[in-house]
C-alpha cells in the first residue's frame, strides 16, 4: 500500500511556525513577572526569621517566629468535587533566613488516626499514602522548576521538573520532619539556597502545593484547581514573595567519596575468585553566579546505582532504560530537546508514547555498554543553569580504556541552548559530540534546532502547545549518504474531558545519533489522538470514563506502508475507590523491511505482511489498600499466529516500611513457524528503617536470558548530602544443559560520600 502524502511532515513544521503569531497574542498577557497586584496569582509573603532564632526541625512549629508568619489556606478539590472546598483543612506558612527557606505545613484531620501511609524510603513514589506535594519555580519562567514529596512518616522524594517531565532520580539537599498529632499532622521543612539556582534580582518565586487524603480519594490545592491545569502546570503556580537578601554561600560543593569494591566475572571469561581494590574520586560544584551551577567529576565510580528492571522485548527494536546515575541526573532537563516528547506541565497527553522518542543525546551511551556493563569515568564536567533569557547544557565526559572489558577511552560533549520566548515558549539548539580518542573510529557529531510554542489561554483557559524540531548527524563509518537527518512537529491539545494531538517525524535512512537514542530510521511517522473523558456530575461510584482513539502509521520513505495501529479504547473507567477498569481493541498491519528473529530457530521473512486483530483488558485496585494489583491480560493475533500475554503487578504492604513487590510477565506464542513462551518474574522487598536508612533486594528472572540477577542495596543518609552504600549484586546463569545454576559474575561494594558545603 502506498501512503501519498510525502509533504505532510514538511506541511506540519510549516503549520506549526504559523502558529507562532497566534500563541505570541495569547501569550503576550501573561508576563512571567508578578504586577502590582501578583497578576492575579495567589500570593504568600515570606516571614523573615528575626536575628538570633533558628528553626529546629521536630514538625512542632514551637519556635517564636512561626506565630507571626501569616497562614494561607483556602485549598481547593481537584477531585472529586472540583472547585469545592476541601474536607480537611490545610495551612501553610512560609518564613526564611539568610540560608534557607522553611516551609511549615498544616493537616487538620477530623480522623487524626485515620491517616494511611506506608512509604518511608528516600525518592519513592508515594502512589498509596496520604501526602504533601509542592512545587517551586526558582526562576519564576513557567519552564522549568524543583517538585518535592512527603508523607506522615517523614517520607522526602523531589525531582527536577523540565520541558520532557520530571527527573525524579535528582537528589537535593534538603531536610525535614513530620509530626502526627491529635489535630492530624504536620511538617516542617528546611530547603537551603544551596540547593536551587535562582536568580538573586527576584524576591518572587513561583509555588504551588497540594494534599491527597488517600482514605477519600481527596486531592486539594492551593492554586490551579482546574483539571487541566494542576501542580506542576507552574504558569498556573502562585507566588512566593519577599526572598530578599539570601545567599548561597560561596557557592562551592566538595563532595569526596571513597570505595571498596570486590568482584569476580567466572562465566564471562574473568576471574573465578573475588578481587578487591579501594578507590576514591571527588565531585566539585561550584555555582559561577547564582544562576548557573558546574560540577565536576573525577575517577567518578557509580557502585551505588540500582540495577534496571528488565523488560520483555517482542519487538524488533531497542528498549529504552532510564539513567540511574548522580553525575548525568544532576541538571539533565537543561539538555531535553523537543523530539524527546514526554509533554509539558504534568498534565500528560497521549498517542505514541514513548514508542517515536527521538532523543539527540541519551546520557547512557556514556560510560555503560550496550548491555549496561559499567566502564570507567576519569572525568567529567558540566555547566548548567542560566544566562540572561537562555538556559544553558554543557556536558563534557571522558571514559578510560578497559582492555579486558573491551572498552576503548572516549570523549564526549553535549551542548544545549533554549532562548526563553513569551511566557511558555522557547527557541533552541543542541550539538553533541563522540571521539574515540584510539583513532579507531571517526568522530562523529550531531546537530540541531527545535521551536516550541504553548499557552494556557486557548479559549480562555485551555491549554495549547506546538513544537518543531530538526536534526543532523555525521554518517557512521563507511556511509556516505547524505540522508542523515530527522525532522518533526506535533500540535497538541491536553486538556481533561478532550485530549488530542497530531505528531508526525520523517527519519531519513542513515540518521544514527552517535550519543543518542533511536528505534528506528528510514522511516516516515503520523500518529493522531484523541480521548473524551467525561465526569458523571455527582455519580457515588463513578469518577470518569474514558474513550481514546489514536491512529499510528508508519510508511518508508517512499510512503510505502509498514505498520498502522488503531488502538481504541472501548471503555476506560475510573471509580471514586480508586479502582480502574479499561478495555482495548487493536488492529495492526506490519510489513517486514528486515528479517525478524523473534526467538531461537523462529524467523519471520523479509516482505512477510500481517493483519490481526489484538484485545486488552487492564484492571488496577486502589493503590492505599493493603493488598493492591494491577495486571494486563492481552489476546488474539499476532503476526502468523497468536499470542497471549499476562502481566500482573502484586503489591504487598504489610505496615509502614515493609513493602513487598511482585512482578510476573508471562508470554505464550504460537506461529506457522514454531511456538515459544517467555516468563519474567521479580520480587523486591524493602525493609524501610527510617526516612533514612533502607534496605531493598531485588531478584529478576527472565527465560529470554535465563540470567537470575540478585541485588542486595542497603543505603544510610547520615546527614543530609552524606550517604553510606552497601550494595551486592549476583547474576546466575540458568543453564538448561547441565541443569543447574552457574555463577555470571557477583560484586561487593561499599560507598561513603561527604558533602562540604561553603
């Protein structure tokens, strides 16, 4: 089948400038900087601490000072009265000092023991638990910003906030205490300057904050209580005024650490007994003005990180893993580019998904093989931040050469410039750069430039946002093309009762992003969507059903048909408890431009077409139940035969710091050609001691490796910015032919870091 539309990609980029002048008169109303009167936004004057008092942190708000900061209240439901007033009243009060801001938070509670919470490790999610959530835009440009979480128990999670969503794997510095009392419970809150760039001419910051009471299904808000809009939305944010004369100290970081690591590879080729040598490095940050931060990195080690979780991959493409690394997680929403996808606000649209990321520079392809084997960083450094209306990403990297791992020393260089537009909206450009130092390959380079456009103005207080992107990268080794480049834009329309977007990429055959991720090339894209998701009007068990329709067609480049997906959603269902229940139907068409091994002794044919039809049913239970699940049973044709898939996702929580997961992913498949079935399972356990001390263990198993993996984390924040890692890591190979467990590789490592702050 041939597709004749070659210049739709190029008609969409050409749309999407054209939306420019009409998103600038949206726009233009709404200037970043508060008015006489905070434009409208609610505000919160910050106490300033008198001299000679400090905060000590125990959730009491006993100190003199917090009787004087004047309390904002008034939130207002999300869900499931929208607009009304809360049930349970919350207070905040704000107050700092030279060093730090301090947030004081009130839960009233007419059930003081009715609070639920069971999630005490550091950076969890807290999808079960009752929870405080606020966010905080230092630059006060809508853009960007610094999200935190806590739980009655003290739980503390945050994350960076950037144009693709959140990095929830950043850790700031910060610290706090929660207090339950017979009024419900409180918490008091320390975040040092230290912590954020900001801009020191602005005593205004951009903040928002929100509370769920999981035993109502009750989510309140301070300000942006619209369903389109929310708390990470930051244009819809209030205000934070009077942070005058503050510091962040000289502005230096010195984090050492030191190491002890002990290993052994006996079925990889290594050594059969455990090895062991001590190492250290240091990490520098140093902060040039307070709008831009430097970190530095030497002989940089990451034993503590967590291992990936595994996935089933029935495709014929690369799974995308996220980055778990400190050193590459600090500051990465400043290299984002446009093409990445991942939506805007907090407010997630649909389509795609993650399946067309086209992303210029992913930093795991620095420092960890295809495989996500380690290698060695002698050093690193980035630049992040801003510079008058431009945010800046400089990110440079050197590996070290690994004979016996096969890993050969690189060099690696990201730069990323957006010049801020209008309120929402930005132009910018990346270049990323890879040189293998040996001489062996050839340097290679990518390039390129993306617009993107938004408001939260359309037709009054609807939310719209257009994007524009291209790339160009230097041809691997031994390709002369000239077709090496990618471009794209989508439109998108993310609203609560409509959703939709259009998104449309053209990736010419030899576009290879040699620091990048890539599913596929040579390919032309167009994925419209769209979701109705109407609320019955005072219904007792029924919040929101949900309709969806997304289209998904993917031709060569000579607008020859390969694959197009409708995907329907027949009925999606959300209860007021919690409970969710969707039904899916999908027709796929896919032609093989390439010989596809789907498993041992079964290929499918170049040029082999498939036309079959799949159905899904996913339920989930309320997530603060004891005993909660999820699972996905998916059925009916699969290329020349069928298949079967059962996924469900058991959570145990037998009392607060004791969480138990488990995971089991089955796959039954029959075709013309053979037949095989595939099994994941995986069970991590958590004793959780406090906010800050935990240990987790981890096991995987899948049957497409055969490889059971055990790893054993144990982590304790001594102080804030000071952490004590104990982590083993064990791989067994399940080994059908001799019918027992070989040892892959196992791997002790102890970690200290230290935090001087200046």
């Amino acid at each position: 089948m041939r597709i004749a539309c070659p210049g739709v990609v190029r008609l969409l980029l050409i749309a999407a400038l054209l939306l420019v002048p009409a998103l600038a008169n949206i726009a233009s109303g709404q200037a970043s900087s508060p008015a006489a009167e905070n434009g409208g936004r609610r505000a919160i004057e910050a106490l300033r601490i008198p001299d000679g008092q400090r905060v000590t942190l125990d959730g009491r708000f006993d100190e003199p000072f917090w009787a004087n900061a004047i309390p904002s209240g008034d939130f207002v439901q999300i869900d499931p009265a929208n607009g009304q007033a809360p049930t349970e009243r919350t207070e905040v009060r704000i107050a700092f000092d030279a060093d730090a801001l301090y947030i004081a938070v009130t839960c009233y509670d007419s059930d003081p023991d009715g609070w639920i919470a069971y999630q005490m490790r550091r950076d969890e999610g807290l999808p079960s638990d009752d929870k405080i959530r606020w966010t905080i835009d230092t630059f006060l440009d809508a853009r960007s910003g610094y999200f935190f979480e806590m739980n009655p128990l003290g739980h503390m999670a945050d994350a960076l906030m950037g144009g693709n969503g959140q990095n929830r794997a950043w850790d700031g510095i910060w610290n706090a205490r929660a207090r339950r009392s017979e009024i419900g419970w409180t918490l008091e809150i320390e975040l040092p300057f230290r912590t954020f760039n900001f801009n020191p001419n602005s005593d205004t910051w951009g903040f928002n904050i929100e509370r769920t009471v999981q035993r109502k299904n009750e989510i309140s808000i301070w300000t942006g209580w619209r369903r389109n809009q929310g708390l990470q939305r930051m244009t819809n944010a209030g205000l934070i005024t009077g942070i005058r004369n503050v510091t962040q100290g000289r502005g230096l970081d010195i984090k050492p650490y030191g190491v002890y690591l002990s290993e052994s590879a006996p079925g990889r080729g290594g050594s059969r007994t455990m090895t062991g040598n001590a190492n250290a490095g240091v990490d520098l940050f140093y902060n040039p003005t307070p709008l831009l931060r430097t970190n530095v990195t030497v002989n940089t080690d990451f034993a503590q990180t967590e291992v990936d979780q595994r996935q089933v991959n029935l495709t014929r493409f690369s799974l995308l893993f996220p980055e778990q690394r400190d050193f590459f997680l600090d500051g990465s929403t400043f290299l984002d580019f446009a093409s990445a996808g991942g939506g805007g606000g907090g407010f997630q649209g649909g389509g795609a998904g993650n399946d067309d990321q086209i992303i210029p520079f992913q930093s795991r392809r620095v420092g960890l093989s295809t495989t996500g084997a380690p290698q060695k960083v002698d050093f690193g450094g980035k630049l992040t931040g801003q510079v008058g209306a431009q945010d800046v990403g400089i990110l440079h990297v050197r590996t070290g050469e690994e004979d016996d791992k096969g890993f050969a020393s690189e060099d690696f260089t990201a730069v990323r410039v957006k010049r801020r537009l209008l309120a929402q909206s930005y132009v910018g450009a990346i270049y990323t750069r890879r040189d293998p130092l040996s001489g062996a390959g050839r340097e290679r380079h990518t390039t390129g430039v993306d617009l993107s456009m938004a408001t939260n103005g359309f037709l009054g207080s609807q939310n719209l946002e257009a994007n524009a992107w291209f790339l160009n990268a230097t041809p691997a080794a031994g390709v002369s093309s000239t077709n090496t480049s990618a471009f794209g834009a989508n439109v998108e329309y993310p609203n609560d009762r409509w959703n939709a977007s259009f998104k449309a990429s053209d990736i010419q055959e030899d576009f290879d992003p040699a620091v990048g991720f890539l599913r596929r090339r040579g390919i032309r894209r167009y994925v419209p969507y769209a979701q109705f998701a109407p609320r019955p009007r005072g219904h007792r068990y029924i919040r929101q059903i949900r309709f969806n329709a997304s289209l998904d067609v993917i031709t060569d480049r000579k607008n020859e048909l390969l694959n197009r997906d409708i995907d329907l959603t027949l009925f999606g269902l959300q209860l007021q408890s919690g409970d969710n229940l969707s039904v899916n139907a999908i027709r796929r068409h896919e032609r093989l431009d390439s010989p596809f091994r789907i498993s041992q002794g079964i290929t499918l044919p170049l040029g082999a077409q498939y036309d079959y039809n799949r159905f899904r049913v996913f339920a989930s239970t309320a997530n603060r139940r004891v005993l909660a699940f999820n699972g996905r049973f998916e059925f009916g044709d699969f290329y020349s035969g069928t298949r079967t898939q059962r996924n469900v996702n058991l959570t145990v929580r037998a009392r607060p710091g004791l969480i138990l997961y488990l995971t089991g992913d089955w796959n039954t498949v029959s075709l013309r050609e053979g037949t095989f079935s595939t099994r994941l399972y995986r069970l991590i356990g958590e004793t959780q001691f406090s906010p800050f001390m935990a240990l987790v263990n981890d096991v995987q198993y899948d049957t497409q490796s055969s490889v059971i993996g055990w790893q054993s984390r144990f982590r304790w924040i001594l102080t804030p910015g000071t952490d004590l890692y104990v982590v083993y890591t064990h791989n067994w190979l399940d080994d059908i032919v001799l019918d027992r467990l070989t040892t892959l590789d196992k791997r002790a490592a102890s970690k200290i870091l230290y935090t001087y702050r200046f």
